[in-house]
C-alpha cells in the first residue's frame, strides 16, 4: 500500500506541474494553455489503460524477437521519447521517462530487459544525486543548518503523524500504521523537479530555492535512520 502511495505521489507531479507552468506564464491564451490541458488528459488516460492491463505486449518484428541488443535500444528509446515529448509539452522530462519505465515494466515482451539495463541503473541513480549534491550550496548550508534541520524535523514528524492517521483509519493496526507513516515521511525526489520548474520560471528566488533543495535532500538522507529509529521502538 504504501508503494502505491509513493507511485500516486509521483503522477500527480503533472497537475502540480501544470499549475506552476500556469502561474510562471505572464499571460494565458488558449493556445497555450489548451496543448498542457490535452497532454494532462493524455497521460493520465495512457497511465488507466496501463495499469488496467494486467500485461502489455510488443508486437516487435521477427527480427527484433531473438535480437535482445536491439531491444535494449528500443526500451532506452522508450524512456527518452516520452521524456522529450513531454518536455516538449512543458511538463517534465522526468515524467515521460518515468511512463515510459513503466511501460516496459509491464511488458511480457521485456522481462529480461531490467537485468540488462542494471549497469544503466546504478549508473543513472548515481549522477541523480551526484547532480543534487552539485547544487547545494557549501555557504548557504552552513549559515542556515539550524533553521534547515528544524524544517526537517518538522516534516518527519508531521508527515508520519498524518499518514499513521491516515492508515488507522483505513483499519490498519497502530503498530503498523506509525511504521507506514516512517516509510512515508520523507518529501519525494520529485519535489526536486518541480523546484528547478519554479526556478526556471523565477517563481521562487536563490534562498527558497536552496532551502527547499536542503531540506529535500536532507530528508532523503535521513529518512532511513528515522525509519530505523521508528521500526525499533514498535517492533521490539
């Protein structure tokens, strides 16, 4: 359950990021807003007709049937299409990668496909935070590491409380509840796009925008430990 809370998190980075893209824009006419409307229609729909299938399966050429090299570059090709498609569509290329991911989870056609784009995988996930670190500044970091670590508090502790809520309300034990809510605490990497969004679109100024990278990253970093902290207290 919470898997498919933290997947449901994800998707609705596209209404959030249509309406940042509807807040950056100095005037709104039909023609641009209508292309982010249809594309949010579109993607949602592709996503229902995804997840309704239990599998979905690639008619490739016979050719391509026993080619898994060849496969590879069509599931690479996948990802980066949607990626730039919907970047294409003012969205995020992260999201289109991420449909794209998703579709190729679900085919019977590519099983083996994961295994082989492993290296892919690590390599990948690597620069991801590789390129966080890159951003935060050493400076800011330092001056503001109290007020940043008090927003982290704040978060792990509100998040947790409200979704162990959440959880005993669907009937859920408080022992597991409070341990579903530690697993969801923590802010999501996607926050992450929608603030470079925001500053590329010079809604947010170099102190927000550091802040909230801080802070993101922090609760990234520190979401194991209090998972850890939170498993040990309940499950003696």
């Amino acid at each position: 359950m919470t898997s498919g809370i933290l997947i449901l998190q994800d998707f609705l980075l596209v209404p959030m990021l249509l309406t940042i893209n509807f807040i950056g824009r100095e005037t709104l006419t039909l023609n641009k807003i209508l292309p982010l409307i249809i594309s949010t229609i579109g993607i949602t729909i592709l996503l229902g007709i995804v997840f309704t299938n239990k599998k979905i399966n690639f008619h490739f050429p016979n050719k391509l049937k026993d080619d898994h090299e060849a496969q590879v570059f069509v599931g690479l090709l996948l990802c980066f299409g949607f990626g730039w498609l919907t970047q294409i569509l003012h969205l995020s290329a992260a999201i289109g990668a991420l449909i794209g991911g998703i579709i190729i989870a679900k085919s019977n056609s590519t099983q083996w496909l994961e295994a082989k784009l492993i290296p892919f995988r690590v390599f990948f996930l690597s620069l991801f935070f590789l390129s966080i670190g890159l951003q935060i500044n050493g400076d800011f970091l330092t001056h503001h590491v109290g007020l940043i670590f008090l927003i982290v508090a704040i978060i792990l502790l509100v998040n947790s409380a409200i979704n162990a809520f959440v959880f005993r309300l669907l009937k859920v034990s408080w022992r597991n509840s409070i341990y579903a809510g530690a697993l969801l605490s923590q802010i999501g990497e996607f926050s992450l796009v929608l603030c470079i969004v925001a500053k590329t679109q010079n809604l947010v100024n170099d102190f927000w925008y550091q802040l909230t990278l801080n802070v993101v990253s922090a609760t990234m970093l520190l979401t194991a430990i209090w998972i850890n902290i939170i498993r040990k207290f309940i499950y003696k």
